[in-house]
C-alpha cells in the first residue's frame, strides 16, 4: 500500500531529525520508502533533490562519515595530572587515537600507568580495572608510532609484533611462555573491551590480522606507509586536480573507489600508482575498505593542507604541535629537496584557479568573449565515474546541431576532470544570420549531465570588459548580436563595430545616452533613464541580481508595490503599460497625482517584467524587470577575499530550498555568477574583494620573499579595496605613502634612504569601523641571503642549490667551507647557479657545519668577507650523530624475577651509570631479541661520592674487576635501552647489578655477595647534555 505524503515525510524527520542526507545513508536507512519518494517527486514534476529541498532537506554528495570515524565534542586537559583522564578524552574526541600528539609531561605520565599496568598482568594480579586498561591501549598506540613496515608480520599472533610490544614495557618474551601468552591474552581483550566502550574502529575479524592492524591505523603507523600514501594524494592532486582545490568536491569519493578497485581487482597495472599503493600497508587499506567515508574527507582535508604548505599558507592551517596527521604532513614535506619544493611551488603559483564544477547540478555553461571572440564558456567538470569514452558536447542553435565534439579530460582510472573549454561561435556552424538562441548539453556514459535549457536562448549578447556575460550600466562593454538585428545607438561617438561575424560592437556606455536592439532598449544613459522615476516598496535585495538575455533584474524577498513616475510633460494616453507582455492602460493604475501604482506579480521564481510603450512609434520606452524569491538570502563565508587566490563559499536560500557552492574570485572581478536549477536565469552576486598588483602579477601570489633591489624605483603597489573598507601598505612598520589612495610607491620608498632591517614584511592592513586584519603578501630582503640550506647531499653526489634560493646581488662569488673529519673543503659556487660541487661525495655518517663566505672589494683593495649561511650538513643515519654532544643517564633497571615470574623494578643509585661517547653501530638487534633497533657502542662511567667520573673496567687482565667496557648499547625505545658489557670476543656479555646498593658491578662479587647480583633486562634512561671531561 502506498504511503501518503505526511507519512513519507514523518519518516524522513525520524530518520534525519538534523534534515541532512548523506548520499551514502539514503538508501541504507530509507529502504523501501525511497521507491515512495520516487514517486512523490515524479508526481511533483521535481528531482529527488528538489523535492527533497523543497521539504526541508538538505542533499549532500560529499562528507559523510561512519558513526566510529567522527569527531566528537570533547576537551582534552591542559595540564592533566591523571593518566585515565586525559586517554579517555582523546578517545572520545579523536576517531584515531594517534592523532593527537602527546606532550612530554603527557607521554612520561601515560607510560609510568601503563608499565605499572603490564607489570601487574606479569605478576598474575587480576585486580585491574577498565581506566587501566584504556591507559594500556593508548600508550601502546603512542609506542607503535615507531614500528617499522620493514618488520615482518605474516599472522596475528605475530612474534615480531607482539615482542616488540612486551620490549617496550620491559618484558623479554623469552623470559617465560606462560608469562607471554598472559600479556597477549590481556593486550587482545583491553583493546577490543576499550574500543568497543568508545565505538571506535576495531579491524573486522577474519579479513585481517586484527590487532595488528588495529593498533597500527590508530598509531598513524608505519611511517613509510603513511608517506605512501601522502604521495599518491599529492599525485592526485597534481595531476588528477590540477594543482587546485575545491570545498565540497566529489573527486574523493571518486579516489577511495578506485584505490579499493586496485587493492582488489587482483589486476596489477604496471604504472608507477600502482607502485606507490603497493607501498601503502594493509591496515590503511582495510580502511579506505570498511570505512571509505571517512577515508574520502581524510583524503579531502589532506589535499586541503598540502595546498596551504605549498602556497605557504601553514600557519592557521596546520598544527604539527598537536596533531599527528599535520606531523607527520609537515615532515613529509620537509624530506624534500629544496628544489623539489621549490619547482612544484612554482607550478602552483603559475595555475590560475578556476571554476570546478564538482556535481551535475554545479554545471553552468556560459557565454562569454575571449580575445574579441564571442564564443561558449566550458567549465571544468569532475565526472562522476570513470569511463573509457570522453563527454560529449553538443551545441544547438533554435534546435539545430552546430557542434558537437568530446571534451578533453585529465586524470586517470581514480578520477577525470575535463578540461575547461572556450568554443568560438565561428569555429561551429552557427547561424550568423540568427539571433545566438543557444543550448548546450553534455553527455557521458549514456546520461545527460548537463542541459542549459532556455538560459542560453538570447536575443543578444552583452559583455563587460572582462569578457562577462552580464548586464553593464557604465564604462567599456561589447554587444553582439546576428546580422538580422536592428542595432540603434543614439550617436556613432563611443562606439565601433569588431571584425567579427555577425554584429560585435565594441561601446563606451559613458557617451552614449541610448542603445536599442530591434526596438528593444538594451541600455539606457543616466540623463534618459531618470526621466522615469521608479521607487519600490520594501526594496530589492542588495547585493545580489538575476542575470539573463534580457539584462540584469532586481530580486525581492516578497511580493512589493512598484510607484513609477512619467517623465514631467508626457501625455499618459500616448502610451500603453505591457504587464508580462500582456497589454494595459495606463489609467488603471494611476494615483491622484498621477504616478502609477503597479502591485508585483504574485507568481516567484521567474522573471517579470513592467514595459512603457510607446504607442505612436512601438518603442519600449521604460522597461524594469524583476523576480520575487521568497526567503532569499546569500551568505558569505568571510568578510572579504583576496582576488584570484580565494575562493568564495556561497549558502544561498530561497523559499526551503538550500544549496552550498565554492566559487573561485577573479582578479579583476568584484562579482560571481552561479545558477540554481529552479531558476531561468543566473544569479550574480557582489563580492567584498580585495585586488592586489604587485610587479604587474598578483600581489597575494607573490615569492616568498623579494630582493629589496629586483623591485623597480618606479614601481606602484596598486590595491583596490573592497567597498567600506579601508587599506594602508606596510614595509615593516613604515606605512608606504599613496597620493591617490590606491597606488603605492613602493619603488621610492625602497631609495629613500631610509633605514630598514635585513628583511621586512610586506603587507597590508585592512580597516572597517572596529574590524582589522594583517594580511602578508612577501618578504623584502635588505640583506643577501639564503631562502633554503644551498648545500644538498643526493646520493654520491654534493649539491649546490642557489637557483630560487639565493636573494641578492647576482654577481661575485661565494666560497663555501665544508668542515669534514681532519680537514675542511673549500668550494667555489655562483649566485643564481645551481652544479655538482663533488662528484662521488663521500665522508662518515654525522653533521658537519659549513659557511657560505662572500668577499667584498676587488683584487687590488679587498674588503670584509661576510659569512651569509651557516648550517649544517648531514650525512647518512639520523641516528649516527642522534647523540652528538650528549650523554645517558642509567634510571631504573628493569629485572625478571624467575620465582614470581613476574616483572620487577630496581631503583638504581643516582650516577651509577653514565653512557658517554656514543658511537653509532647499525641497525641490529640483541642475540635474544628479534626487533632490530639502533645499536651504538660507549664508554660507561660511574660517580663517585664527590661527583667524579670514573671508567669502568676496560682491562681484561684486571683481577678483581668485572670486563665492562666498551658496552653496547641497543635503543629500544626513547625510555629503555638494552645495555650489555665487553667480553674477550666482543659479544657482548650481561651489565650486572648489586641489589644491595643498586649499583652496576665493576668489582667482581664473590662468595655470599653473589646472591645479591642480578641481570636486568633493560635499563630506563634519560638524555644529558655531555660533560667534557667525562668524554674518553
């Protein structure tokens, strides 16, 4: 039985009581009510979108996410001194655990509860409790942040894994089987008990190996998998988005359907994404698997900051300090060379943005001019799937085919976007006899995409200088219409017919006083158009217009009353009123004193029209055209945006429909133009925008920074504010003086001999009544510098990097001294110049300072030499030189007591242990432990009772001593290490320690002395900064 509308209605309140709807949750929670609103919005005449909006009811294709991946409203505490509290606020708040990053206040308290957790399972005490156990399960997220891919795991109850799990808490898994499997028993069932009680994502059972994978996706873990998939994003946006991107955008949905498509066709396509995905771990791909949602808004906000970094926009938009995503971005980032970073951000400065249109209902095709050529304006469009045919454009002129062709695309099986197209009418076979009466429709994959239906059925076509397809009152404009139309200027003056066939008119509106097409006023001058005095009552909205081939017409909220007064002298009889073409006398509407009252058409959503006519000639006379929409509004994201950079995000309404639309500022451009599928005719809105000329290019597209002499002495800053506000150029704190208020001399500032620091920012401050806001536009460099380290190190080879780097006068040459091991190596390099300075390169792992020296004068009377870079080379393993200059102090040892099988913990007497001189090893791991981990070889010292440092013993002829250095030192994490002595074979043998002092042993127990020796397993450490003295 069929449902009545009521019902249908009351289940879509109870469904979504926020009248929201996720294109994914639609079908899933509706069922078999979708077959009914098919058939309400079928019967209404209506799209299921429309109807749905007409109802109350907001369609979202993109931004849906599944209930355990949100966000949640929760505060984590600012100095928190209870371990359970802060882990359960990041668990409510955070869908991944990993993204928040631990202070070191809040890592060291997370660990002290969670080993004391660990040892209580060790000793088999079963008194712990559900807070514990959600401490346990994020502090061993935050240790797994490390875990390498390199590792291998091949089932669930991996011994790797698990080992270093246990390894980072102090337990030695060989120790005891029993104790082993008691920690993996409990590990399993803290993480599902603690996941399930915050309904956070546990990896289904059976598809993967679930704890493993579990834990890693909540770590961010591994590094290299995350930096994966960084990459195929970045590609993706590169090649796929072209650089630009767009709030809202469909492409993302698109990019984890076809990621899962590669995962599991089992079809390996040899190019190099296919690579890159291979690269990406299995735990991330169960994700974009189980939860493709949250993945696609992972993926948007990730493209999102990757734009911000390369258009050095990182501040307010990222936050490496407290989240892991942005970390571990930032890093990625930072891993590329100077001149990586710098090529791809040139790439990014050179893309202009343009109008994506991201769904069907976003797709407006436009007339427009380019180049003096009347033509149809394509945007790009992001196509819905992917198919193997191209979209197919047609053309039609009063229903004719004039063209038809199929749209470039770029991209790949994740996603197409078609490329942005400007058709010139003569490249078709259109009519030029005819009025431009056009339609356009797009095709692909059998469906219509878009089909512009009347908006493009014109009479005639007006320009603005820019090439706009709208309604200009002043200035410069272009008319065109067929070579069948009547075109009347009231004088020739002003105005001059293009090469171009048809009629194309090139018209300078500030002399001509009337303008006429087959009778038809399309523009009217001031001294004219105010012998007709119009008043309305309430008034139009402000801001915002409609736009067709009839011109521009006011929009109102509700239905208005129109009082429009004759000229002073006109004879009433002489003319006719024409009400939507339907012909009356004026009489009707006339008042006593003789202006004519004209009440609003009832009907909303269409355009209207209020005709003088004058009866004597037939000539319009006096046209004013209007629509009503009912609850019209349009908000606006900020209060003003930078033009040719920012894109403006429009929430625009109308009776109880709402639709949200991302639209790019034109340079030159203080409006936007978009259109509504309920409505014939295009809307256009102003736009608070802020226009910046900076060196003839857009000045919010600046470098980075400027060499203070590259800038002309004649050189403006022209900056066009939007309306009420006020603006001031700034070069550090010195406001740089504008005689007519919008042209800024900045060139004779720069020569005015003032004093300025090395580098000044330059930027403008904004001002409206309270309101002001900083805005930067580049870096004025006064003093030669280096944007990035000029030396790079690729492979074998030492890099000079100098090219986009390097500010300052492009002459001279720089000596660059490289101080290696027993020698520094001086090179020569150019300004403005990048080249190979040795080829092979080769020196020991570690950081090595160097210079970049400048001199001054000539060969005859040299002057000062001025270093301009010092920094550091680095060369090979991070961890090679991780302890330069510092040392390790012995804590806490870590013991295994056999009769209790339990873990226990010594407290080791302050200075019984220092680690200095650290020599880097490898990579490697102990004969007991299977987890790799860095590996260095020391010196160990003790403190005696004054401070002084003393070896241990490194003689084995010593009798009485114990054979302790050269110790070894294995980096477990950044708490524990593993700590082993010399032996004569250099395999290292067991640190003791006394229980008696707590102390190390450097003197040989013997007889009753040796039942207070003991073996730790691991040491807990902190790191110093290294005393010289103590140094070997």
């Amino acid at each position: 039985m069929a449902m009545t509308e009521q019902q249908v209605l009351e289940r879509l309140k109870a469904t979504f009581p926020k009248g929201i709807i996720y294109d994914e949750e639609y079908r899933k929670k509706l069922e078999a009510v979708t077959i009914e609103v098919h058939r309400l919005h079928r019967a209404a005449g209506q799209g299921r979108v429309q109807w749905l909006a007409a109802h109350g009811y907001t369609w979202k294709e993109t931004g849906y996410i599944e209930p355990d991946m949100r966000f949640r409203e929760a505060e984590v505490p600012a100095e928190p001194d209870d371990a359970f509290a802060l882990a359960d606020e990041i668990f409510k708040k955070y869908p991944l655990a990993g993204e928040y990053v631990l202070t070191d206040v809040e890592a060291q308290l997370l660990y002290q509860s969670a080993s004391q957790t660990v040892q209580k399972v060790l000793r088999s005490d079963t008194r712990i409790t559900v807070r514990e156990n959600v401490v346990l399960v994020l502090e061993t997220i935050e240790l797994l942040k490390s875990w390498s891919s390199d590792l291998p795991v091949e089932e669930e109850e991996s011994v790797p894994f698990w080992d270093y799990i246990f390894l980072q808490y102090g337990f030695q898994a060989g120790r005891s089987d029993a104790a082993r499997d008691r920690l993996y028993a409990h590990f399993c069932k803290a993480v599902r008990d603690t996941l399930g009680r915050y309904k956070r994502f546990l990896a289904p059972a059976g598809k993967t190996q679930r704890y493993y994978t579990t834990l890693l996706l909540h770590a961010l873990a591994p590094r290299r998998s995350i930096e994966g998939l960084f990459n195929i994003l970045f590609d993706f946006y590169v090649e796929n988005l072209d650089f630009q991107y767009v709030l809202e955008d469909t492409s993302y949905k698109l990019f984890t359907k076809g990621m899962r498509a590669r995962w599991n066709s089992g079809v390996v396509v040899q190019d190099d994404l296919q690579l890159r995905s291979d690269a990406v771990f299995s735990g991330l791909q169960t994700l974009f698997n189980e939860r493709p949602g949250f993945m696609a808004v992972l993926c948007d906000g990730l493209v999102e900051k990757m734009d911000a970094l390369l258009r050095g926009e990182k501040e307010g938009r990222l936050d490496p300090r407290r989240n892991g995503w942005d970390l571990l971005l930032v890093q990625w980032y930072q891993k590329k060379s100077s001149a990586e970073r710098g090529r791809v951000q040139g790439a990014r400065r050179e893309k202009k943005s343009e109008y994506v249109a991201t769904t069907a209902d976003r797709i407006f095709v436009r007339c427009a001019m380019e180049n003096e050529l009347v033509g149809l304006k394509v945007p790009c469009i992001r196509l819905p799937e992917v198919g193997e045919r191209r979209p197919l454009l047609q053309v039609l002129q009063s229903g004719t085919i004039i063209w038809q062709n199929e749209l470039q695309v770029t991209g790949n099986d994740l996603c197409l976007t078609t490329k942005s197209r400007f058709l010139p009418l003569r490249e078709t076979n259109f009519d030029f006899n005819a009025p431009p009466s056009l339609r356009a429709k797009i095709t692909y994959m059998d469906k219509v995409i878009y089909d512009s239906g009347q908006r493009l059925e014109r009479d005639y076509l007006l320009f603005d200088p820019s090439g706009s397809d709208r309604a200009v009152r002043s200035g410069r404009a272009f008319l065109f219409a067929g070579n069948g139309a009547d075109v009347a200027f009231s004088q020739e003056e002003g105005m001059r017919q293009l090469s171009h066939p048809g009629q194309l008119y090139r018209l300078d509106l500030t002399g001509t006083s009337s303008l006429t097409v087959d009778g038809r006023e399309v523009f009217v001058g001031v001294e004219v158009s105010a012998q007709f005095r119009r008043h309305t009552v309430p008034r139009c909205l402000r801001g915002l217009r409609g736009l067709d081939g009839g011109g521009s017409l006011e929009l109102f909220r509700e239905p208005f009353a129109l009082s429009l007064a004759l000229p002073e002298g006109e004879n009433p009889l002489l003319h006719r009123l024409s009400l939507d073409g339907e012909s009356r006398s004026l009489e009707e509407f006339q008042d006593a004193d003789g202006a004519l009252s004209i009440p609003s058409a009832p009907e909303s959503g269409r355009v209207h029209s209020v005709k003088v006519v004058d009866i004597r000639t037939g000539l319009v006379r006096y046209e004013y055209r209007y629509a009503i929409l009912p609850d019209c509004a349009c908000q606006m994201d900020k209060p003003f945006y930078r033009g040719g950079v920012d894109e403006v995000d429009i929430l625009f309404s109308w009776k109880d429909w709402e639709t949200g639309l991302t639209l790019p500022v034109s340079e030159e451009e203080d409006t936007v133009s978009f259109s509504v599928p309920e409505l014939d005719f295009t809307l256009e809105a102003d736009v608070p925008a802020l226009h910046c000329t900076l060196l003839d290019k857009n000045g919010f597209q600046a470098p980075e920074a400027l060499w203070h002499k590259d800038i002309p002495a004649g050189e403006f800053v022209q900056i066009r504010p939007p309306e009420g506000w006020s603006c001031r150029l700034l070069l550090g704190t010195h406001k740089i003086p504008a005689p007519d208020g919008t042209h800024f001399e900045l060139g004779n500032e720069l020569r005015a001999g003032r004093a300025f620091r090395e580098t000044e920012p330059l930027g403008l401050l904004l001002s409206k009544g309270q309101e002001r806001f900083q805005l930067k536009l580049t870096e004025v460099v006064f003093a030669p510098r280096f944007l990035q380290p000029p030396l790079e190190l690729e492979e074998s080879r030492l890099l000079w990097r100098s090219v986009g780097s390097f500010l300052g006068d492009m002459v001279g040459r720089f000596t660059v001294e490289l101080d290696l091991p027993a020698v520094t190596k001086t090179f020569q390099a150019a300004p403005g110049e990048d080249k190979t300075l040795e080829e092979p390169f080769s020196c020991p792992d570690g950081r090595y300072p160097y210079r970049v020296l400048q001199k001054s004068g000539s060969v005859f009377a040299p002057g000062p030499v001025r270093t301009l870079y010092q920094g550091d080379l680095l060369v090979g393993d991070a961890n090679a030189f991780r302890f330069q200059g510092r040392e390790l102090h012995v804590k806490n040892a870590l013991c295994w007591d056999f009769d209790r099988e339990a873990l226990k913990s010594v407290e080791m007497r302050g200075g019984s242990g220092v680690i200095c001189g650290l020599a880097y090893a490898g990579t490697g791991h102990p004969p007991w432990e299977e987890v790799p981990m860095p590996h260095y070889t020391a010196t160990l010292y003790f403190k005696d009772a004054r401070g002084q440092r003393h070896p241990f013993n490194s003689n084995p002829n010593s009798k009485g001593f114990e054979l302790v250095n050269p110790v070894h030192v294995w980096l477990v994490n950044d708490r524990l290490l593993i700590l082993q002595c010399h032996d004569e074979e250099d395999k290292g043998g067991s640190v003791d320690i006394d229980t008696r002092y707590n102390i190390i042993v450097n003197r040989s127990l013997i007889g009753n002395a040796q039942r207070f020796l003991d073996t730790p397993d691991y040491f807990e450490y902190t790191v110093m900064e290294a005393v010289g003295g103590a140094l070997p």
